[in-house]
C-alpha cells in the first residue's frame, strides 16, 4: 500500500513536469446510467474503476476486459464543481497569455453538453470558466486593466455561423490578421464585451435561443455540430505597458459515432460526412502534432483552422472524453477511449509549425 502511493505520488510528479511540456491532457468522464439507457442486460454497466488510482478505467468490452490510463478520470458521481475543480488552473492560465482549448469527445448521449453547458441550475464549464476569468481579472486591478469578449459559434456541415449576431450569419470565413502576427481572426463574427456578470448570463442565454431557433429538433441538430464558446481577453499592465492576449476555446464536438456505416441517406448522410471530416481531421492534425510532422494539416476543416492557435506550440490543450456507461454502447466507448489514448501522446513542442 505505501509502495503504490508511493507510485502516485511519483506518477502525480510525473504528470505535473509533462504538463510543464505542454502536452495534451486527456480527461475522461463517465456519466451515470440513466432511466433512458432502458432496461435488461443492454443497460448493465460495463465500465469499472481502478480503487487506487483515479487516472484508470477498465471497460468490459465483449467479454474482454479492456484498461485505459489517462489524465484523471472523473466518476458518475463526480459534481460539476469536482470537474471544474481540475480544470480551472488551464483556465486562467490564459489571463497570462496562454491559448488553452479544452473539448468534449465522444458518442451522443455520452455527457458532452452536460459538462461543457451544463445547465441554467447546474452549469458546466463554460459558465463557469467566463465568471471565473471575469472575477480573476477584476481582482487583478488597478495594476492590469483587461478587457474579455466572447464569440459564439458553431459548425453545422463545414459552415461557420454566428450565435451571438443580431441575424444569424451563414458560412462565415477564418482568415489570417493582415498584420502579419500568424493570429487567425473570423470577420464579421460578432465578439460581445463582458463587463458585468449579467453580461455572462445573457450571453449563453442568447447563444442558447439562436441556435434554437433555426432548427426543428435541437437535441439531433446539437449532435451533429460543434459548439463553441471563444473567449479573448486582453491585458496591459499600467505601470509598463506590457500586454497580453490570451484565448480560451472550448469545444462541445458533435456525436463521434460512425453514423454512416449505418445505411444513412440524404441530409443524414450528408451530416455524418462532414462529421466524420472534421473529427478526422481533428484525429490527423493531433497525429502530425504526435509524429511532429513539418506540415500539419490545421486547415483540411473549419474545426481545425478555428482551433489551431490554441492546439499548436505553446498552448494548452485538455480532451474531455465522455464515456456512456452501459452494456449497449460500448464499441463507440471503446472507440472513443482509444482515440484518447492516441491523443494523450500528443506532444505540442514550441518547434510545430503551422500550416
Ligand atoms: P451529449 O452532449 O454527449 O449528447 P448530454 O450531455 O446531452 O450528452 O447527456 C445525455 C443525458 O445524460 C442528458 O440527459 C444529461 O443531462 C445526462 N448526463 C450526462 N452526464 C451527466 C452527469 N455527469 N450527471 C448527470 N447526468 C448526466
């Protein structure tokens, strides 16, 4: 016993030097079994844990017994406090000039939205994130004066549109600031000021209603595009004038279930193409980031051309992968548990080159 804490205390060590490095975290979470996963033996649960060790999860996957190690691993009964709790310091390490980017994976139905949005009642992390930069940043004052803005976005079938504008925008465009700093900027895409924490609640509300709004069947619509949250803040230091500008994405992704090996026509073919492009792509610029390929491939899809500044060089990257805890899912949970694995070698070294 005193051997394995021993272990963690070592592993703990370990993993605090690695995040030094910046290497991609990989959370994972497990929800709870619900009454929606029915009854009998589909919805017994097939995920275990390690009594010891909070970073290990065993699946049993067909009769086999299969055991992933990540970052951490965040049980059914965790709170959105406990996760926010282990997030926070990525978080306001871009009050310092840090990009960070964390993003929710996994199949629909797996907790992407629970722990990303939340809900009015029980927030996730993007409510909580916003408070928490806007409380950090005013208590740094007189001696820094910062502002913070917040876009929301999402990507439905490779187009990028507003949530936050006035009238919804369709197809908007990302391109390179003119002024030569490699920063990626979308004109047109609307960036809200938040100077109250009211600013912060009508925020999500008004991002919430928009998309909505142009959409028959939300729940089925929100699986098949990412949703993103993109927080900018900007600091100067009075006495000096020194400033910083750091970015804070976070991502609730679409459902990462192979939809169209099963017989999908029409629009639902269509969905799940674009789906699997972007998330493949996100799979192949994460694989150029681990090889450390000259040339990787940030714009083979609106997703990862969003993303790139704060999934590239210095930046901080956390995958929080969802996990369904039932009998009935766990070939996807199988899937999504390997493509964190492959994601958790990710070095992001200061030498990666943008493409
Ligand atoms: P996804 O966004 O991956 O499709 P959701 O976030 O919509 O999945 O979660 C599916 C259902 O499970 C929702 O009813 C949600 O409230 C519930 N749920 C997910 N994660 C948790 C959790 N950690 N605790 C309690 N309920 C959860």
């Amino acid at each position: 016993r005193k051997y394995r804490k021993e272990l963690q205390l070592r592993k703990k060590c370990h993993n605090e030097l690695v995040r030094l490095k910046g290497n991609i975290r990989v959370f994972g979470r497990v929800r709870p079994i619900q009454a929606e996963d029915g009854e009998g033996p589909e919805a017994v649960g097939a995920v275990t844990f390690d009594p010891e060790d909070d970073a290990i999860l065993h699946l049993m996957h067909k009769g086999k017994l299969v055991s992933f190690e990540l970052d951490k691993v965040f049980r059914p009964e965790a709170t959105q406090e406990d996760v926010f709790r282990d997030v926070q310091a990525l978080i306001t390490s871009c009050i310092d000039g840090y990009n960070v980017c964390i993003f929710a994976y996994g199949q629909t139905g797996a907790g992407k939205t629970y722990t990303m949005e939340g809900s009015p009642e029980n927030p996730g992390i993007n409510q909580r994130a916003l408070q928490l930069l806007f409380s950090e940043v005013q208590s740094k004052a007189p001696d820094w004066n910062y502002s913070i803005t917040v876009s929301v976005a999402e990507i439905y079938n490779e187009a990028l549109r507003d949530l936050l504008g006035k009238e919804p925008q369709e197809k908007l465009e990302i391109r390179l600031c003119p002024d030569g700093s490699g920063q990626l900027y979308v004109p047109g895409l609307t960036e809200f000021p938040v100077h109250s924490v009211e600013d912060i609640n009508q925020v999500f509300e008004f991002g919430h209603i928009n998309r909505a709004t142009e959409c028959t069947y939300l729940n089925e619509h929100s699986s098949r595009s990412h949703a993103l949250v993109m927080i900018t803040v900007r600091g100067t230091e009075c006495s000096t004038g020194i400033k910083t500008t750091g970015k804070l994405n976070l991502v609730d992704l679409a459902g990462s279930e192979r939809v169209g090996r099963s017989g999908a026509e029409g629009s639902r073919l269509r969905e799940a193409q674009y789906i699997n492009k972007s998330l493949s792509a996100l799979g192949d610029v994460i694989y150029a980031l681990r090889s450390r390929q000259s040339h990787v491939p940030f714009r083979n899809s609106k997703l990862t051309y969003l993303l790139q500044d704060s999934l590239s060089g210095e930046s901080k990257t956390l995958m929080m992968v969802q996990v369904s805890p039932v009998e009935k899912n766990t070939s996807e949970t199988l899937c999504s548990l390997k493509f964190a694995e492959r994601v958790r070698s990710v070095e992001l070294g200061p030498g990666t080159r943008k493409a």
